[in-house]
C-alpha cells in the first residue's frame, strides 16, 4: 500500500482525499488551519455516508477507506516516507514554492510530486524542487469524487516513468485521464475561466440576473451548470486567482471582471463561505 500525502484540505484537497483513501492509498491530509482540517474530516465522512446510503460503496469499503485517512497539521514529518505527494493549496505561485521546497527537502527521493493547479505552469512548479523529472500537475474536478476525469499536464523535464505513474494513480482512484502539453490554463481551466469570467461582465453590465444568465447557458447551451452555480462552487477566490495568472501569461482576454474582483473583496467566495453570487445561509437565492 502507497503512503500518499495530500496538502491542503479545502475544496479540492478534501475531494482528492476522499477518492485516495477509496483507492486503497494509505492517505494523509494536511493543513495549517485546524478549522479545515475538522470540516474536511466531516465533509468526507458525509460523502461516506451518502455512498453507502446510495449503494456507491459498500459499509466495508467505506470503513476501511476511513481507516485509511489520517487529518496531520505536519508536514514535513508526514511526508518523510511518502511515495507521492499531491499540493492542493491555493492558486499563489509564492504559496506553491514555498511547500515544493519543503516537500523536496523531506520527502525521499523517490517520492512523487504532483500539483493540482489549475493553470499554473508544472516546470516552473517543478524548478523549485531539485527532482523536476519527478514533478508533474494532476487537474482534478470539483467535486472530485464525480467528476470522472484527471488531467495530467507534463512538464519540461517530466520523465516517462512519472507520467505513467501518475496516470496510474489516477486510475487507481477510479479517474479517467487525459495527458496534454503544457500551456496556462491547460484545455479545461482555459475554456472554464473564460466563461465564468464573460458572465461576470454580462452581470456587471445588467444584461440579465444571475438566475437568468445561468438558466440561459444550462438550458441553452446544455452545460450541467450555470457559470455562477460553478463559480460559487469552485470559490470566487479560486477563480479570481485563476484569471489573474491567465490575464498575466495569456493576455486581455482573461482580464478579471471588475464585479469579480469585488465579490473577493467582499469575502463572497461562494458555497465555501455561504455566500458568494447566490446565499446558501437562506433557502431562497438572494
Ligand atoms: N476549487 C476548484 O474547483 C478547483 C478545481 C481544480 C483545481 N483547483 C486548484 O486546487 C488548488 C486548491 O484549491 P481549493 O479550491 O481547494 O482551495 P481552498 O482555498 O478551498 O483550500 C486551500 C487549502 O490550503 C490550505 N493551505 C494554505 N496554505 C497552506 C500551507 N502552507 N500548508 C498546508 N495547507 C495550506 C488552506 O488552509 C486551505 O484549507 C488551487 O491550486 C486551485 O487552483 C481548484
């Protein structure tokens, strides 16, 4: 059995936990915040509960899954045995170099790394390691235990063996994958971040309501969501985060709309908060 370590317990962390721990990978959820830690602990056993009440998961899978998990706020003694290590920390370049060096100087050499950023570049990700061959970005989807696919994005200097490695990860946790070159915002977050953010422009400039601009891409256009129902999933800071990095590397097309920019300032970051362009506190969408 692997020892898999996964840092970052919010949105996505929890998520890759839950689907790891399924996978039969000895799995070990970090933080620096308690407060995550304890709200992913009952995220994921909810997701537990709802997989057996459904029939997903057997009573016995999802015990020894849980069996499995261990919530640490330390890093670098939980990773010193590791065999790979996901980051799912937030989308800040000086957030993600500052654990890939820590992750390098205690992880053993043999030890896999991989990103789970959504547009960020994994060879510049893997330069602040001294192991670049063995560095490599696994995208997952919100909510990861749904959604089917991993993309996997290559580095420079991303070995072969990685690659295959890593895809067998995937595998192992009931993923499909696809591998793709690497560019900013990979094919997913590219096409994502563009959407979400020309809804945020349609709102800013009062061409319909939230409802109504969300109502028009799903019935539509046949997206399973609203731009606004997956934005205030993903996290508005999240987002924001992520049209900042393709504004910067790809240009004025992916400029945060400035009503974005607001809502992040105002702490509406979406389901996570409670409140982002919909309010969860109430049963009616504000
Ligand atoms: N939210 C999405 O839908 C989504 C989808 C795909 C990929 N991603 C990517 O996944 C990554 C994480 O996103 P998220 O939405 O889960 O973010 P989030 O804000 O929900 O969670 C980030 C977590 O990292 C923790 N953290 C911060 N600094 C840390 C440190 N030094 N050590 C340990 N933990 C630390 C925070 O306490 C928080 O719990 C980002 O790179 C994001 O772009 C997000």
């Amino acid at each position: 059995m692997k020892k898999l370590v996964i840092i970052g317990s919010g949105v996505m962390g929890r998520g890759i936990a839950y689907v790891s721990a399924l996978g039969g990978f000895h799995t070990f959820l970090i933080d620096i915040e308690e407060k995550q830690l304890e709200n992913a602990r009952r995220d994921i056993d909810a997701i537990f509960e709802k997989g057996v009440s459904r029939g997903k998961v057997t009573e016995e899978e999802a015990r020894n899954a849980s069996e499995r998990l261990t919530y640490s706020k330390f890093l670098s003694e939980n990773i010193k045995d590791a065999d790979i290590v996901i980051e799912a920390v937030p989308e800040k370049i000086d957030i993600k170099k500052s654990i890939f060096e820590v992750m390098d100087q205690h992880a053993p050499l043999h030890c896999l790394f991989a990103t789970n950023t959504s547009t960020m570049s994994p060879t510049e990700i893997a330069s602040f390691t001294k192991r670049p061959d063995k560095v490599i970005a696994m995208h997952f989807f919100n909510p990861v235990h749904l959604m089917p696919l991993v993309e996997i994005v290559r580095g420079l200097e991303t070995s072969d063996e990685t690659a295959q490695a890593i895809s067998l990860v995937a595998k192992q946790m009931g993923k499909e994958t696809v591998t793709v070159n690497e560019f900013p915002g990979f094919v997913t977050s590219r096409i994502s971040a563009l959407v979400g953010n020309e809804a945020f422009y349609m709102l800013q400039e009062g061409v319909g309501t939230a409802e109504e601009i969300d109502k028009a891409i799903k019935l539509g256009l046949n997206y399973p969501m609203g731009p606004f129902e997956l934005g205030d999933l993903v996290g508005l800071d999240t987002r924001y985060n992520n049209l900042k990095y393709l504004h910067e590397k790809l240009g004025e097309k992916y400029r945060p709309a400035p009503l974005l920019e607001q809502y992040v300032k105002a702490g509406r970051l979406g389901r996570k908060t409670g409140r982002g362009v919909y309010d969860y506190r109430n049963p009616v969408k504000s």
